[in-house]
C-alpha cells in the first residue's frame, strides 16, 4: 500500500488506539521556552509528576529575554525576569538541558535546534509555541501545543491525538529573481486563508521547495501556523541529511536504508492537494491584521473589514509601496537566519536607511548565526546601514512589555504575525521577507527589493 | 479539571469576528507571571478596554455590556483562537467564567487547549452561529446539542473529549492507565530506532 510520509511517521509512532478513536502517538522530543515551558514545568513540580526520559527534554530563554549587548537576566519587561530565573531553577530540578542567556547554543527555539540536531528527521517533536512546525523542514512531524500537552508529553511520553487530514501543497515552476520562500507562504496563505489548513498536516513539495536551502525550508514550514495547519513539512532529502549529520545530537551519517523511505511513496493519496505557480509569485508583503491579507508588493489595498482598515491606516485602493515607515525589523523564527542575514546584507551594502527611520534593528536568530555573520562581516555591513545589531531572541516579534514603540508607529517586519497589537498596542505591522525589510528601511517606506537590486546592479 | 454539567444555558455574547487570535485574547504583556491564575483581568484587553493600562473600559465592547458581564458562553467567528499557543488565552477565558465557545471554526492549538481546561468548543456553520449570537441557548454535551432562537444544532466532538469533559478526567491520569503499553513499545523502539534516544548530556 502506498503512504505518504505522514503517515509513514504516524504509524512508526502509534503505540496504542483506544476504544473512541484516539492514538497514542509516542513523542519524541520535547522543547520548552521559558514563556510558556515555566508553567508546564511549575505544574509539574506542584503536583509531584516527573519527567518520564529528562535526556529528551530541552529548554532555551528565548521569548523575553533582551537582545541589548550585554546582557543578563534583567529584561525590559516588567516581570520578566522572573520568567528567567523561574525555568533555569526548574529546568535544573528536572534535569533538562537549558540553553541559557549567554550559552554559547542559544537563541531561537526553532533555530538552534536544527543547529544542535535535536530535530531529525522522521521524529515527532512538540513545543508549547506555534512554529514549532518550523522544524518540519527537516521532515519531521513537529507541532505546537498548550502546556498542558507538554506537561503530558513529558511525563507520559506521548499525546492522545486525533488522527489529522493529509495534504500536499505542490509548489511548481522556479521562483522569480528577488522572490523568497516568506513570499511563496504569504501567497498561499492569502490565496487559500488563514484557516485553510485547517485539520490538516501539509507536505510541501514541488520543485520550487526542494530548490530551497534548509534556510527557505524551514522559514515555508514556519508558516504552516499561520495556514491554520497542525504542522508543515518536506521530506528530507540529501540538502538535508548533509545539514544535519555530525550535528551535537543527531547521528553522523544518515545511510541506513530507513532514512531514504522517508518520503510519499509514488502515487500516495492526500485527503486534499493544492498546486501552484511558483514562477507566478512576487515579493509579497501583509496590509491588513491577519497573514491571509497579503498582497503583491506592486499591488494596491484590497476592500477588506472596517475594523482592518482603520486599525492599519490605509484605505482600499491605495498602493502598499510608497507607504512610509518608521521601523524596519529583522528577526525571528521565521527569517534570521544566516541565508536570511546574508541576503539582507547584500541589498543593504553602500546604502544608508531612510532618516525618517526611527529604529532599524537585526537581531540574529542564535548566537552561532550572530557568530558567522560577524565572521562575515555582515554585523559591519548592517551597521554601517543604520542598523543595530543585537544578541539572539525573539524580539520585536511580540511586544511583552519592553522594548516597544508609540501607538500608531508602522513597522516592517520580517516576522510571522501581523495581528492587532502583536508588536504593541496600536502598531501596524506589515510582514515580509528580510529582502524586503531592507529595501523599505532604505526607502523609509514599504519598497520593492527588486527595484533596489536592479539600482545596484546599475550602478 | 472540574466537570461540566450537562446541561446549562446562558446569553451568548457576540463576538462573531474571523481569525480572532490569541495575542488579542489574552495580550503578551497581560502574562505578568509563570503561573494560570490571574489572567481574567487581562482577557481582550485590546478590545475591552480603551486604556489597557488604565483599565478604562471600552463601553463599546460585548463583555463590558451588563447582559453579558458574567457570560459563560461566548460566539465567535472563523479561526477562533488562530496564532500563539499560549495556554493563557484559554486559561484566561476559563477564569473569567467562560465553558463554551460557539464559533464558526477554531485554530487547531487552541481547540486542544480548550478541552484540557473545562471549556467545551462547539464548531457550527456560520449562518448557525449568526442565529445563536446574542441569543438565549443551552448547551446539552452529552446530546451534544445546541438549542437557541427556536432552532436545535448538533455538534461535534470526540468522545473521549466528550467524557473527559463530563467527568473532569484529567488526561495524564487517563494516559497512565496504558503505562504499560507504552514500556512495551518504548522497549521496542528503543532498537528500532536507537538515535532518538541520548544520553543525559553529550
């Protein structure tokens, strides 16, 4: 019988079915953050419950902790610190592996662990963050919960689960020059909603995904969330074998015959397939307060809820380029990583940010990659641009409380939610590729990256 | 978890706006602790109030309107619950007395965290939701019915979830009855697929 991958990882992590349908799927790994791991990790303690494998649980500071060289436990967040001190003690208690402020290995959940091989492929991996799914470039099945599924991950070793739909999304055709894989999810996610993956896992496949680096792969399965899907994923192929082997927790080589059946086998059906051009796709960037309201980069502001228009200051028929801005972020699970860093970098080189800019910041999404962009030079590059240059974390991708902006500033952001007041009360976010991020805090406004390669090129 | 009846009833306050998300239910900055409790204050504050630091209520808002001050059932749009999975949206509904959530479709994550903490999701097509909005309805899990505005809808929901809900089971206890099901297939594994397994450190 033919299988898709997800159900090939489905079935070698069934351990039991019950009477009403539900499976006990075996968990793999576990990874906690001190946002949202501390509550799991307190509950825990208060109710006398234990780790069942501490060896397959780990936990990085990443979500509040400040990006400002230099730093320690202290956050601009009120209360934070808390936060900090509370997981380290109860990572400690557990016998968890922390990756903590100033660890060599820290930064972004989802980044470092690819870096450290904690994701395989073939794995189930949960965390209690949405873009877990992030890490399904890898081809495993991982997917965010509550804390208390991880809670009941980490003491039982498994999760009673309903079995979810199967799709594909098949990405055909070779993206256009200066087009990202952030563009290749906002367009799906605007064609087909925020909610249309609903009840769903999706594999991405195609020959515009496996074109992608291991960097692309992951920003396309980050978004997965924002698609309403459970989780996102590629199966891995030799890109990402060779990305991974020899890394701290993985194995050094992947060729036992198992890893190579990690794939849909031929002629596998899917409950739903979605097929599209991927030579069709522009630089995209979001207008409104869901990821589902993107648009063409060259395109005007669709007619779209009161309410969204209002909040996001632009009316319908207006064009999104030329739209002024006041802060250019790049970070975040979705794209800081150093693929996403170097192509940044290179647009911004011998260019300065717009003044009107009030704060254009970089903040790398582990310290390993903060280390290779400075090997590189690119930490110089941005600099000289106008941009700060930070330690690891998540950032301006939420607001907790620290670092923020006045009501009504409008920021880019090469992050993954531009919801209502995600980056702070009253503030209009508009999310797009880290291309793109750097061509609008040159022009001071939502810009073209296209256009300001063509100038460099001239010139 | 506490069991929930049977039966109850109450006015559902209306709320019917798609993709509505966990940052505006319960904001980053309302999440001053590590612990669940004390996030009812915080809950909407985007929306429910017009200075969230203030506290100054947005007359305007649904749950600021005396009918629906103490609601205990909430309906809601597409994609309710979409973005973060932060648990304390959920925790913070719970606290603010909320047991069932009406709406047109919800965000995976959040459906999950919904049935771990005592509030039932109850998926209807829109034109349903719309109907039941404002509405006097009562809710009958275990028929698993919605009445209000003269009509009757069925719903949806896993049994399991179904009698968790009714009995206040909690899922790690129910889990640990298969302990040993899981050794087995733990044991098993462990040749299998040797590489998942590490050491402490390395």
């Amino acid at each position: 019988m033919t299988q898709t991958l997800f159900d090939k990882i489905w079935d070698t992590h069934q351990v039991a079915q019950t009477a009403t349908g539900r499976h006990l799927i075996a968990i793999d790994r576990v990874f906690l953050h001190e946002r949202t791991g501390a509550a799991a990790l307190k509950r825990m303690a208060e109710i006398e419950r234990k780790i069942l494998d501490p060896a397959r649980v780990f936990a990085v500071m990443d979500h509040i902790v400040d990006t400002r060289i230099g730093r320690g436990d202290s956050t601009l967040m009120q209360g934070g610190e808390a936060f900090i001190t509370e997981t380290r003690a109860a990572c400690r208690d557990a016998g968890i592996t922390l990756f903590d402020v100033n660890d060599r290995d820290q930064g972004i959940i989802h980044v470092i662990s690819p870096e450290l091989g904690i994701v395989l492929p073939g794995i189930t991996l949960v965390a209690p963050d949405s873009h877990t799914c992030t890490q399904g470039a890898f081809g495993a099945l991982a997917w965010g919960i509550g804390s208390s599924e991880a809670e009941h991950a980490m003491v039982t070793g498994v999760l009673r689960l309903e079995r979810p739909k199967t799709m594909r999304v098949l990405l055909e055709g070779a993206l256009s020059e200066g087009v990202t894989a952030k563009d290749m999810a906002l367009h799906l996610i605007a064609l087909h909603s925020a909610g249309g993956g609903a009840g769903h896992a999706v594999e991405f496949a195609g020959d515009a995904v496996t074109a992608l680096d291991m960097e692309g792969r992951m920003t396309l399965c980050n978004m997965a969330t924002e698609f309403g899907a459970m989780a996102g994923f590629i199966a891995p192929d030799a890109k990402a074998f060779d990305w991974l082997a020899g890394k701290r927790y993985a194995p050094d080589n992947f060729d036992e015959p198992y890893w190579a059946n990690l794939q849909s086998d031929a002629g596998a059906s899917f409950d739903t397939e979605i097929t599209i051009d991927a030579s069709a796709i522009a630089p995209m960037v979001s207008w409104g307060t869901s990821p589902e309201q993107a648009i063409a980069i060259d395109a005007r502001v669709p007619a779209g809820p009161r309410k969204v228009h209002d909040y996001i200051g632009l009316e319908e028929g207006t064009a999104i380029a030329g739209t002024p801005i006041d802060v250019a972020f790049i970070g975040s699970c979705t794209n800081s990583r150093i693929s996403d860093l170097r192509l940044a970098a290179k647009l911004l080189e011998g260019h300065l940010i717009a003044p009107t800019i009030k704060k254009a910041m970089v903040v790398p999404g582990s310290l390993s990659v903060k280390r290779q962009a400075e090997a590189e030079g690119l930490d110089k590059i941005f600099e000289a641009a106008g941009f700060e240059w930070r330690m690891s974390g998540c950032s301006l991708c939420f607001y907790a409380g620290g670092e923020g902006f006045p009501k009504g500033s409008r920021t880019i952001s090469s992050t993954n939610r531009n919801f209502e007041g995600r980056q702070g009360p009253g503030i209009r976010t508009h999310i797009a590729s880290p291309e793109t991020v750097a061509a609008s805090a040159v022009a001071g406004a939502i810009a073209d990256p296209r256009e300001l390669a063509r100038k460099k090129v001239a010139s | 978890m506490k069991k929930l009846p049977d039966v109850w009833g109450g006015d559902a306050a209306p709320l019917v706006v798609d993709n509505v998300d966990t940052d505006t239910i319960i904001p980053s900055r309302e999440m001053r602790s590590t612990g669940r409790a004390g996030l009812a204050d915080g809950l909407f504050a985007p929306w429910r109030y017009t200075d969230a630091d203030a506290r100054t209520p947005n007359p305007d808002f649904v749950l600021n309107q005396d009918t629906y001050s103490s609601a205990t059932i909430l309906a809601a749009g597409e994609n309710f619950g979409c973005g973060s999975s932060r648990e304390h949206a959920v925790w913070a509904l719970a606290e603010f007395g909320i047991t069932a959530i009406i709406a047109v479709s919800f965000a995976p994550i959040f459906y999950a965290n919904c049935l771990r903490n005592g509030i039932v999701p109850i998926a209807l097509p829109r034109k349903a939701v719309d109907r039941l909005a404002a509405e006097y309805v009562t809710i009958h899990l275990t028929d698993q019915q919605v009445t209000g505005a003269g009509n009757i809808y069925n719903f949806d929901i896993d049994p399991e979830a179904k009698h968790m809900l009714l009995n206040g089971v909690d899922a790690i206890d129910l889990t640990l009855t298969d302990r040993g099901a899981i050794e087995t297939w733990t044991q098993r594994d462990r040749t299998a697929r040797p590489w998942v397994y590490l050491e402490q450190t390395k």
